[in-house]
C-alpha cells in the first residue's frame, strides 16, 4: 500500500516524537547534519536523501539544522526592520543571523557564519518541507563555491551515451525518467538537478524522484513510493532512488555527452533534431547560471552585503564558465516530445545506444 503523508483531522503531534534523532547527509563531499524530536520529519527526509545517507562521524558537518515541531517562537526575533520581502516571506536580518517569517506558519532562524540553522513550524508536514528546501540551499550553495553547479535537468546514461534533458518544470521530466527507467540498461544521473563541474562532467544526483500520481509506477514495490502534497503543485508521488541503487551512474562514459533541450508537439510521434550549441548555452544561462526550477531559495541565497554581492558574482561566473564548457563539448540536440509517453522512451533510448534517427547524434 502507498504510504499517505496527508494529516489527519485530529492528529496529536505528541504521538509521533521520540527523543531527538539525528540524519546525516553527504552530497558531492559536503556534509549536513539534521537533528529533530520528530520521527515522521526524519524518516520523510532520510526517503528523500536514502541514498546520501552518512552514518560516520569522522568529520565535522559543513551545515547543521534543527527541526522543531512546535508553534514558532516569534517573541524571540529582536526589534529588528525587514531587509527582504514577498508575499510568502519576511526577512530579518540581525548582522550575520536571518529570522524568515513565513507568513505566521513556521521560522527559520539561520546563521551564515555559523552555517547553521532552526526551523520551528507547527504542522510537522510544514517543517519537513522547510527543512529538505534548506538543505537543498545550502549544501547547493556551498558545492558552487566548490566548483559543482547544479543544472535543472533530468539525466539519464544508456548502453553508449549519457544525456541530460533542459525544460522548464511540469514539462515532463521526471515522467520520462521513470519510462526510461524501466528499461533495465539505463542508468538514473537525475530525475530533476544535474551536477557540472568546470571541465563540463556530469555528475550524479540521486535524489527522490517526484511524478504525478497518474504516472504508472506498478512495477515498483510500494515500499520505495509515497504519495504527498507539494505546495504549488499538489498531490504527487515520490519514489526512493534507493529502488535504482545499482543503476546510479557513476561517470564512467567518457563520450560527449548529448544536451537535449526539450518542448511539446501535438504531432503523433515525437522526433529529435540537431540544434546549436549556441542555443544549448541560451537554456544553460537559464537552467544553471540563474538557476530557474533549482531549490535555490531566495530568502537564503540572497544577502544585501557587498561581500555576498563578490560571493554570488564569482558564482555566477563559474557557473557560466561551467555551463560554456558543457556547451562546447556537448552534442546538441532539440527533442520534441509528444503525448505518448512510450514513444517520447523509444526515441530517447535511440539516442542513449547510439541508433538515433539520421538528423540527430549516433556516435
């Protein structure tokens, strides 16, 4: 049965706490260390994260956060006027320590010299979502300053090639990723955030996969799928990338790989066509070097201090020098996806094992 994560009427949040429990995470070497009372909060993100899951304690975590499912403290923000605003989000900065108010729902008090964090909300849902968001900034942030960008893609790597998919969210993405999954030779990289680094390598992150809940998963055992509500998206299921351990591509294709940039037809069947790496750039400026669909979050990633502006400028350039580097040695490819599903697989898999149609990469 899939495991439901929608809250009860009357759910008492005593009667799923325990004493406090501790996830740790290693992502591309950078390590986060999540603390919390709250059993559900952890077993939803150690779902997420299965397979960054660190039981050692020979290094010191590069981020820490604590989850506390509880009413947020708002009496404790000091007299402070906002620095930063939206409609779902207030900032408070007081010198390196920041109060984020959502809207009365849930705090995040966040320290950036510290790298460490508290989110208070009192819906436990409300605090996971919080805390996964969190930790995607942050380590996300702090592998930049390493030189590993991440890409809003899916990647997938077959018998020859290894690809990655540009397109804007709700495009179809992860859907594809699970058709194509469900052929034994391929191999996941990302259903949704791809790491470059700045010789233009891909790399692997094995992160849940999320599809909405008309996508056939029937043959994958229900243990590595639940179902939740995602705010701005509604219901949808997310599957274990634990359920691909052993197809997690590692990197060993030394071939060009091909950028597909995809978009919609309404013909029967879909076709793919040569493009520009020129064009590929153009997607990457908005996929990578802005970061459009990337967890970045805002009301973290952005300061108002000169410092942080040099910080996010040399960012920015290194992602942009990853991202021109990527496009040169790329084999670019413009991929028209149609309404069937299985054929958009078919013609994705011919590109994976080199038999792609005559206009399109075959090395």
């Amino acid at each position: 049965m899939i495991q439901t994560e929608q809250r009860e009427a009357v759910e008492s949040n005593e009667s799923a706490k325990t004493s406090s429990r501790l996830v740790r995470l290693t992502i591309h070497g950078v390590t986060a260390e999540i603390v919390c009372k709250h059993r559900r909060v952890l077993d939803a993100l150690a779902f997420d994260f299965d397979l960054f899951l660190d039981s050692g304690q020979s290094k010191p975590a590069d981020l820490s956060l604590a989850i506390v499912v509880s009413a947020p403290p708002y009496e404790s923000i000091p007299p402070l006027d906002e620095s930063m605003r939206t409609s779902q989000w207030i900032c408070f900065d007081d010198r390196a320590k920041r109060y984020i108010d959502y809207n009365g729902k849930a705090l995040v008090v966040y320290d950036f010299d510290r790298r460490s964090g508290t989110i208070y909300a009192g819906e436990w849902q409300l605090a996971y979502e919080r805390a996964y968001l969190v930790v995607l900034s942050r380590v996300g942030e702090e592998l930049d300053r390493r030189g590993m960008h991440r890409v809003h893609a899916m990647g997938v790597a077959g018998k020859r090639n290894a690809a990655i998919l540009l397109m804007t969210a709700r495009g179809g993405k992860s859907t594809l990723a699970i058709s194509l999954l469900a052929r034994p030779t391929v191999k996941l990289i990302s259903d949704d955030t791809v790491f470059i680094d700045r010789a233009g390598g891909l790399h692997s992150f094995p992160f849940r996969l999320g599809v909405r809940p008309d996508v056939d998963l029937a043959g994958l055992p229900d243990l590595f799928v639940r179902q939740t509500e995602i705010p701005g998206w509604g219901s949808k299921l997310l599957v274990n990338a634990r359920v691909f351990a052993d197809r997690i591509w590692n990197g060993e294709s030394r071939r060009r790989p091909i950028v597909m940039i995809g978009c919609r037809t309404t013909a029967d069947s879909p076709r793919c066509e040569r493009t520009t790496r020129l064009f590929v750039l153009i997607c990457l400026l908005r996929d990578c070097v802005v970061g459009l669909g990337l967890p970045q979050v805002a009301e973290l990633f952005l300061r108002r201090n000169f410092q942080d502006v040099i910080s996010k400028a040399v960012i920015a350039g290194s992602r942009l020098f990853s991202s021109l580097v990527l496009a040169v040695r790329c084999e670019p490819v413009k991929l028209y996806m149609c309404k069937h599903a299985e054929l958009n697989s078919e013609l994705v898999m011919s590109l994976l094992d080199g038999s792609a149609p005559a206009d399109c990469p075959a090395e």
